[in-house]
C-alpha cells in the first residue's frame, strides 16, 4: 500500500457490519492497520502546515479500526501483533524532557548526552530539575490504540521539591460498547469491571473531558512509566494532542527511562528481573512496602510514579 492509497482507504465509506467473514474481517483489519501507520508516519514527517490531509483522518480511521475489531472479539486479536503502538519515545523527545525540567535548551543537553544519549544519564544529574509536572496514567483494554479503549484516566500534579506533595489529583473513567458487558478485556491486569463503566461516556466521545486533559497536557510536562503507551494512545485518542505534539506545545518524560538512566541500583539487576518496573523501583526507593503491589490503575499509580520519581531524584541531589 502506498500514501494514496491509504488516503483512498481512509476517506471511503464503509457501513457498519458489512463484512461478516472471519477472513473478510481480518483483512480489512490489516489493511486498516497498515495505512493508519503510513498516514500517521508521513503526517508527522511533513513539513508544518504542509500536511497532506488533517490528522483528523487517521482518528477516524482508527475509530473505524476499533468497531471492526468489536467484531472480531479481543481475545482473538490478542496474539496478533500490531503497529500503532511505539516501542520507546524518540532520542528528540527524551532530550526535550530532560532539557525542559532543569530550564536548559535541548542543545545544552545533547552536548553532554552525546549524539546517540549515551551520557544522557550525566546530563541528567548535571542541573537541578524544577517546576511543576503532571503525572498521568491510563487503563486501556488492549495494547495497540487502534485496536482498544480508554477505560480510565488518572492524573496529579507536583512540584518539584523534597518537600512536595502529589496533588489535586482527578481519576475518570469512560464506557464501552455494550458487548462487553460479560468481561471487559485485560480486566486481570486493571480490575475494571463492566459495571464500574456501563453508562459511562466514551473517551473519544467525550469532548469535555478531552478539552480539559489536552489543556493540562499542553501546560505541564507530563510523566508516565513507559510514556511511549500514553503517547501512542493520545495521538489516536485524544482530539487535538498529535497536532499539540507536532508543534512542541507536549513535553513527555518517561520515568521508566529516567529510572534506567539514573537509578545506579538497577543497572546492577538483571533486566529479566525488570528492575525499571515501577513496582520494583518503588520498592527500592521505600515509596513502596514489600507487602503492597502496584494497583495498575490510574490514580494510585500517578502517585506511586510521583513519590518514587521525587525520591530518586532527591537521592541523586537533583531538587
């Protein structure tokens, strides 16, 4: 498949429930796949401005994917392997992060991280961090944002100081289709079950709540473990947020990177031990009792990211 073509495919209407067959369905689902990454790829790569169609486009497209998926049943859609969620935050945006908590220009922090960020940890502990951050996290019923939901949504804000606090935190949750009201997927890792979300507005329906939190995203440098799946969702699901980002109005910190960069303890675990989860990190750092586990939800993990960030950060004499 070529641009054109994806455009084609994006822009034609398609009724709801016409293709019926196990392999009709799979293949309109690979088609789909396809060209939402290729129209998201050459969006973002166009100059500003000079885009060849709005990025409209690729939600929608992707909104038509995730119907299609309805159909095709997530636990049938769990082994395949998808494309529209990204493995790591690009060199750019990590630099980017670093340079806009200790209030220095990226070049700054390039110079000392080096070409390939191999002494990002250096730059790191080299100026101390400031400022006020949003923590956020999301609860989703499958890994790929073209293929799933926004379930729940938790944010808080913080200074970044010894003494500071998580605060003003805000927790909400969104609805599904109907279909799932016998299990809600990937409910074994968030325990979100469907009566807590009947009812509910969808998030990508939600305009209210999507105005409010691209507000937040585009004030605040957002932290999130493993931001790269915030990211990934938000410019698939949130109205607004994959034009912010083109424009430099996002700043994205991914703590998970920070703990692997900074926390001299985890380079010393054997990554199978997955030294950099934030359950493990939080240990170490006694934001986290050896007898509690990580409630992979929402809020309460914004607050657990944000007290063990605060911790390695004052231990390393960052605040």
């Amino acid at each position: 498949m070529d641009l054109a073509q994806a455009i084609e495919l994006a822009n034609t209407f398609t009724l709801p429930g016409i293709v019926s067959d196990d392999a009709a369905l799979t293949a309109e689902r690979m088609r789909n796949e396809e060209a939402i990454g290729l129209l998201r790829d050459a969006w973002f790569e166009a100059p500003r401005g000079e885009e060849p169609f709005d990025f409209d486009v690729v939600r929608q497209l992707a909104d038509r994917n995730r119907a299609l998926c309805d159909d095709i049943g997530a636990a049938r859609l769990r082994d395949v392997g998808g494309r529209s969620l990204a493995r790591s935050l690009s060199d750019d945006d990590l630099v980017r992060g670093v340079a806009k908590l200790q209030r220095r220009t990226p070049a700054k922090v390039r110079r000392t991280a080096g070409p390939t960020l191999d002494d990002l940890a250096i730059a790191y502990v080299e100026a101390r961090v400031s400022g006020v951050v949003c923590g956020i996290d999301i609860e989703t019923t499958d890994r790929y944002p073209d293929r799933g939901y926004v379930i729940n949504v938790g944010f808080e804000f913080m200074r970044l100081a010894p003494d500071a606090v998580p605060e003003e935190g805000h927790m909400a949750f969104f609805g599904i289709p109907e279909r799932y009201a016998d299990g809600v997927p990937l409910e074994d890792i968030h325990h979100v079950d469907y009566a807590t979300l009947a009812g509910r507005t969808p998030f990508r329906q939600d305009a209210r709540v999507q105005k409010a939190l691209l507000k937040v995203l585009t004030r605040y440098p957002y932290l999130a473990h493993n931001a790269a799946f915030e990211d990934s969702w938000f410019t698939l699901h949130l109205d607004g947020y994959a034009e912010a980002r083109k424009a430099n109005k996002v700043t994205i910190v991914d703590t998970r990177d920070v703990c692997r960069r900074i926390d001299v303890d985890a380079r010393s675990i054997p990554r199978e031990l997955a030294p950099a989860a934030l359950e493990n990190w939080a240990r170490r750092r006694g934001t986290l009792a050896a007898d509690e586990e990580e409630r992979h939800l929402g809020l309460e993990d914004v607050d657990l990211m944000l007290r063990t960030v605060q911790a390695e950060f004052a231990l390393r004499n960052m605040l």
